[in-house]
C-alpha cells in the first residue's frame, strides 16, 4: 500500500498503560500496586505487606515460570483480571541471567567476559517486554514494582551527583524505561535538621550549605513522583503534575483520572 496524506488519522493514548513504581522499602509500592483494578500477582519475591491479602501465582523462581503465568492471562476469556503485578522486577533480573546461563550453558552471567553476558540478557529481556506487550493489546495494564539504589550518576553538564534510580543492570535498565509508558517514584518528605553541639562553618552556611552534624527527619508525608528531577528517575506519557500526594487506600485514586480510558483530568496544583 502506497503511503499518502490520505493515510493520516487522529490518535490518542487508549491502550492500558505499562508502569514502573520504584522507591526505598516500606512506603507502600506492592499496596499501592494492589490498588489497581482486579490485580494477580506474580511474585517472585517472598513478601506480602501485612493486612494485604492479594490473589497470586505463588512465589514464581524461574524465567519459564514467569513466562508461562503471563502466557495463561493472555486468554482474557477465561478470567475477570485487568491488571498484572510483577513483584519486583529487579528480584526477577537474576531469573534473566540463570536462563542468559542455561541457555549458554555459563557458569555465571559473567563467564562470557567484557560484559557479553549482560548484552546477551537483552535478548531474554525482549521476550519478556514482548509478552507485556502482548497483554497490553489483550486489555491488561501492567505494573512493574521495582525496589530503588542511590547511584553516582555523571551528568555531562554538570559535577557528578548521587540519585536515586532503579536497582537494575543499566542495560535492563535502559530497555525498561523505553517501555514504559510511566515510571513513578514513590517516597516521603525529608526535612535536613542541624543538631547541636556540631562544627559549623559561617561563611558556608551562609551561602546556603548546610555544615556540622545533621540528621534527616521524614514529615511523614508521601509522593508519587511523576516527572524526573536531578535526585531520580521518573517519567510518565500522561500529562501527571510533577507529584501527586499518596494515602494508603487512594494512591490509584489519585492516578486513574490521567491514566488511559479514564474521565479527563482536572487540574491538580502539587500540595
């Protein structure tokens, strides 16, 4: 078929989304992920918040296990779930490299040297974004929980600083945020307390840097971060605000209205 103006068409974003949500531990990502509506599970690392029951797989402890769960949810007749959990991602990483091995038959993802290993993993990754893919055109939203790392990251426009990102090989890394629609950050307030009794340089001080003994005091407060910052990663396709405030109970409440097949957003100004 010849390609012409007349193959031009109005589209908008009406697929189910595919998420990432990532922070430090406790603050409620696998709750917040059970938000969503009608959500499985696969877990493949042992935890369940107290007072959460979900409905799962089962602790799933191979890359043929994780494939073959997601598999049976492709036939979206034979049951009433829209929304599939990947609890975390960065535990099922491993299951990547062991199959990497046994395809290769390595000792470890590092026997092939130079990082070849890690470049033969993308192939393994792409056959997992592929199936996400494939239950995304069925009807499922996906959401990947993810646990965080604070890693030194180089900015070439700048000095080197520490952020947080997402506890994955940077190539995994790479392919994950190309596939997702939005990748959220989840974390609470932090006030810097100076302490009495510390050394205290004046002048520093009073150019606004913050010298002698401090702690970090949490308000308590907790965000959905959707826009990226110099201090971690998020992203979102979606036109969030830059953070949406996050009540246990509420967190879905708060995103569905800019999520695919949704009422349209009202505006929201960040608390």
């Amino acid at each position: 078929m010849a390609i012409s103006l007349a193959n031009l068409e109005r589209r908008t974003a009406s697929k189910p989304p595919r998420l990432g949500i990532y922070g430090p531990p406790g603050l409620g990502k696998t709750t917040l992920a059970s938000e969503f509506p009608a959500p499985v599970f696969l877990q493949i690392e042992d935890g369940t918040p107290g007072g959460l029951e979900i409905v799962s797989f089962g602790e799933l402890t191979s890359f043929v296990d994780v494939m073959e769960a997601l598999s049976s949810l492709l036939d979206t007749a034979s049951h009433d779930f829209q929304t599939v959990v990947i609890d975390s991602l960065d535990k099922f990483e491993p299951l990547v490299w062991a199959q990497v091995c046994a395809d290769n038959k390595w000792g470890s993802i590092e026997s092939a040297g130079y990082g070849k290993g890690y470049v033969a993993a993308d192939g393994i990754w792409r056959e997992y974004f592929d199936l996400c893919k494939q239950l995304r055109n069925a009807g499922l939203t996906t959401v990947h929980i993810a646990h965080s790392a604070v890693d030194r990251f180089d900015d070439p426009q700048t000095a080197s600083y520490s952020r947080y990102d997402i506890r994955l090989h940077k190539r995994a890394l790479a392919l994950f945020q190309d596939e997702m629609d939005a990748i959220l950050f989840l974390n609470q307030d932090v006030t810097i307390k100076k302490q009495d009794g510390g050394f205290t340089d004046s002048k520093k001080e009073r150019a606004g840097i913050i010298t002698g003994i401090v702690k970090g005091v949490g308000g308590g407060t907790r965000w959905i971060y959707a826009e990226g910052r110099p201090s971690f990663v998020a992203k979102n396709r979606y036109g969030m605000p830059d953070r949406l405030q996050y009540r246990l109970g509420a967190g879905y409440a708060a995103l569905a209205p800019y999520l695919p097949g949704e009422a349209p957003a009202q505006q929201q100004a960040a608390e």
